[in-house]
C-alpha cells in the first residue's frame, strides 16, 4: 500500500513539474517568435496589418504563409501591399503613399482616382466579426502556429470514443465479479 501511494505521488510531482515547465515556457516561445509569425498573426488579428515590420520579415510572411491562408483570404495581398509601402519607404497603413523624396524610378502613371499614385485605391473595411468569430478568437485559434479546429474537434471526439469504452470495460469487469443473484 505504502508503493501505491509513494508511485502516486511521484506522478503527481512529475505532472505538476510538466505544466509548471509548459507555463513558463509559453511566454520565452511567444517572444522568440520569427517576425514573419508574427506579421501575419498581425493580419490574422483584424483583417490589416497594424505594425510595421522590416521588408525580410514581409517576405518570409508570403514566402511561409500556408495555401489555405494565401488561397482562401486577402493576407497575401495586404502583406504584398505592406511590403511595397516598406519598399517605398512609407508605413503599410499610409493613405498619403507616394514614393519617399529622392527616390527614383517613379512612373507617372496615374491610378483610379486619377492622382499620380499608382497604388492609391479605395479601402475596403474588413467585416464586422460575427458572434462565432469572437468566440472562437477567444479560444486562442487564430494565431498563425495555433492547433486547427477540426483537429481539436477530432480530439475531443477521440477522447469522448476512449472515455466509453473505458468505462464498458469497467463495468464489464464490475459485472463479472457480481455473485450471480438467487
């Protein structure tokens, strides 16, 4: 009996040695995170990219975006778009555009509103976000490096699958060891 709780104890003492080491190592992850993480956690964040970021950090954001990301929403554009105002010299969020004084290379051509910048273009608002959107950006899942949806959904099911069966098995044994009645 005294093994049975000596072996208890030491689990316990692991377990709790594991998420005391899992805590504290989540804030020394969070900030040694590459900067292109973290340009397109800005994204993911609200829909624009707020912060400005060196140009080699926007190019690794497109260069390291996953499909669904690139395919399915406008980061790679809004990144595309931060990056040539970083080029140009302004910040991604600067609706004066234009290049920086001195600069050379400038085309003259002019852009939908008729002005001489190119990429001067109407901006679009993102959309307001639903009540699912708020609920799941409070879950933590829309970081970049965050676990998928589907795939906690599937773990829970998983686990849900492995509880049952733990417990038919229990009591199949419970049953078993019942003197028959009568």
């Amino acid at each position: 009996m005294q093994r049975r709780s000596a072996a208890i104890v030491a689990v316990l003492a692991l377990l709790v040695g594991l998420v005391f080491a899992t805590v504290t190592a989540a804030p020394a992850q969070a900030r040694q995170r590459p900067c292109w993480e973290r340009v397109i956690d800005d994204w993911l964040d609200d829909g624009t990219i707020n912060a400005t970021y060196s140009i080699r950090c926007y190019q690794q954001a497109l260069r390291n975006m996953n499909e669904d990301l690139r395919d399915y929403s406008g980061a790679g554009d809004a990144i595309d778009a931060a990056l040539q105002a970083a080029l140009r010299g302004g910040s991604p969020n600067s609706t004066s555009g234009g290049a920086p004084s001195g600069a050379s290379g400038t085309t003259g051509a002019t852009g939908p509103g008729g002005s001489n910048d190119p990429d001067r273009r109407p901006t679009i608002a993102a959309p307001t976000r639903s009540p699912y959107q708020v609920a799941l950006g409070h879950l933590g899942t829309t970081s970049s490096d965050s676990i998928p949806i589907p795939l906690l959904v599937l773990a829970g099911l998983g686990s849900l699958l492995l509880v049952s069966a733990g417990g038919l098995a229990a009591h199949k044994r419970l049953a078993a060891r019942k003197p028959p009645a009568g």
